[in-house]
C-alpha cells in the first residue's frame, strides 16, 4: 500500500504519548502520501478513537455475522485476547 | 476565521464546521446533565489525558470547571479517556453504584468519546487543543426514549426497527444497524452526535460495505482502514 509504514507509524504516534514522534510522523506521512493524508488520517483516528470508548465504555457485543466470518483472523491477530472480548464472548461463547 | 484556521494542513469544511458546533454544544445542557455539568465532564476528560500524556495542555484551555465531580464519576472518566482497553464491566458497575443513573452514564461516555474524537484530531493535524466554552444556564430535557430497553449491551437501547418503533425510524431508519450505532440511543443527543461525527470523520453507513468507496480526496479506503484498524487494535477494540 502507498505509504503503508508511514500511515502506521503515524497511527501509532497520533495516539501515542511522545509528541515528538508524532511530529516526525505527521511530517513522514505528508512526505509520503500527501498534505491532504494528514487531516483524513486525523479524522478517520480520531473518528476510531471515539468508537473504540464507546463499545468498550456501553459494552456492546459484536455482531453474529461479524462474527462468524471473523474466526480464523482473530485468532491469528490475538484479537480474542483483547479484554474487551468479553462483552460478546459472554453471549456467544460457541463463536471462540 | 475557522476553527483549523491556523493549520498547516487543508482541513475539510465540514469537518471544521462540525468540531464548531459540537465544542459550543458542550456548553448547553444535555439531556441529563447540566452545561456546567457536561464541561466538568469534558475538563476532567482532558485533564486525566494531559496527565497520563497523550494530550498536551494548550494555553488557552477555556473557563475552569465551576463544579467538582464525584469521585466514582471522575474515575470512569479517567478511565475511558486514557485505557478504554481496560475499561470493563465492573467499571460501568462502579459508576453507577456510584450513584450515576444509566442515562447520565451514556451522556458521560459520549462526551468522553466525542471530545476525545475531536481532540486527537486537533493534536494529529498539529494545532493546540480548541478552548472548552463557558457553561450555560438552562436544565437537562431529560428525554428518554419509550422504547429502550435492556438488549445486549450494559445499558438500555433502541431497538432495530420495527421493535424500536418510531423511536427507531426517527434517529437510524428502518433498516437494521449494528449496535455500534445504536450504542448511544438511550440518549438520543448523544447518538445524534455520535453519528454525525461518523458520517463527517469515516464515511456514510450507507456506504460502508462498499469497498472501493472513497471519501478523502488524496487518502484511499484501504489507507483509511489502515488507520481505523490500527488504532482499534491499539486501543484493543474487540468491537
């Protein structure tokens, strides 16, 4: 993917806590994709950012289809291991 | 003079506009809590990430919070603000053994949510966090939705239509949506909000399943998946 190390490196600094590094990363990211790269990547972190509280913070489950198409890659990723895991494992636990 | 006015980097209209609104909005009462109240929770908020370091204080903050929170509501703040990945249910248990009732909870989480939305935004294009605004008078509407109730989530929510009835139709349509959107319906502002920040920030839910989709002149979806899924990881989203 076009610029790929540097749109993950920013991802990690946006939300990271050494500004520096994050300074350096919004530089890289501009270099490699484009100024435009640098608000999309703001926006669409933060927009995450926002959904990642709200279903950890209301504890929603994930969804039956989401689920069932999700298995191998969860488990490859570590993805089961997450804490939040429990809000949908407590409803589906035949889906782990 | 917009509010991205003195950013490097072109930010879109829209987005810009939208950051407007919903900062001053904080400032008005909500559904459950009080203007004051509602800029306690967001100075809290930004207090607990200034202290763990993943936001830096700017120099114009806004007005100080005119009111202290109670302990067990400025712990779940602290809490979701800063490591939403160990945020568990016994952390919605405390809160509202806290005394906090599962509406005001789900204005809270929004808040926290929103702003931290904005707020990440803010220091990833590289300017000072905006200024919170002065509180105004006024009461709570405390408008609960007739329709609510326990489904799978910790709290109450609107069901999919046509369980949900016009509760349902009136906020997400007719057509089914995953609990990601309905998440904040108990307080039908919150979800207002929630999603138009969506919309703004990501993309249409209605265009959500088509791949190739592109909303950012200059940044593909798979870019744009690229930084939703690492953040999501990183804040370890099981979601």
């Amino acid at each position: 993917m076009p610029g790929g190390r540097e749109i993950l490196a920013y991802s990690d600094a946006v939300i990271g806590p050494d500004r520096s590094v994050l300074d350096r990363a919004r530089l890289d990211l501009a270099g490699a994709v484009g100024p435009k790269a640098v608000p999309a990547a703001a926006a669409i972190a933060g927009n995450f950012t926002k959904n990642d509280r709200i279903a950890n913070g209301i504890g929603i489950p994930s969804e039956l289809p989401m689920l069932r198409n999700s298995r191998d890659i969860r488990a490859e990723l570590g993805i089961n291991e997450f804490r939040s895991a429990a809000n949908t494992r407590k409803h589906y636990p035949d889906e782990f | 003079m917009t509010l991205y006015s003195d950013s490097e980097y072109p930010v879109r209209q829209e987005i810009d506009a939208l950051h407007a609104v919903q900062l001053d909005q904080l400032a008005d009462p909500g559904a459950w809590g009080t203007g004051r109240q509602r800029l306690a929770v967001a100075g809290e908020c930004r207090r607990a990430c200034y202290d763990a370091g993943i936001l830096e204080e700017p120099e114009d903050a806004g007005p100080p919070s005119e009111i202290e929170l109670p302990d067990a509501v400025r712990g779940m703040i602290r809490k979701l603000a800063v490591t939403p990945k160990d945020y568990l249910e016994e952390s919605y248990r405390e809160a509202t053994a806290g005394g906090l009732s599962d509406e005001e909870y789900v204005e809270i989480v929004g808040i926290v949510s929103r702003l931290t939305d904005m707020d990440i935004f803010a220091r990833g294009i590289g300017v000072p966090l905006r200024p919170l605004p002065a509180a105004r008078d006024g009461l709570p509407t405390r408008v609960r939705p007739k329709t609510a109730r326990k489904e799978l989530a910790w709290v109450p929510t609107v069901p999919n239509h046509p369980e949900g009835g016009e509760d349902a139709a009136g906020m997400f349509g007719e057509s089914y949506k995953p609990y990601i959107i309905r998440s904040l319906s108990l307080v039908p502002d919150e979800f207002r909000r929630h999603f138009e920040l969506e919309e703004t920030h990501y993309l249409s839910v209605r265009n959500v399943t088509t791949e190739d989709h592109r909303d950012y002149d200059g940044f593909t979806r798979a870019q744009v998946e690229l930084v939703a899924g690492r953040v999501s990881a990183l804040n370890e989203c099981f979601y």
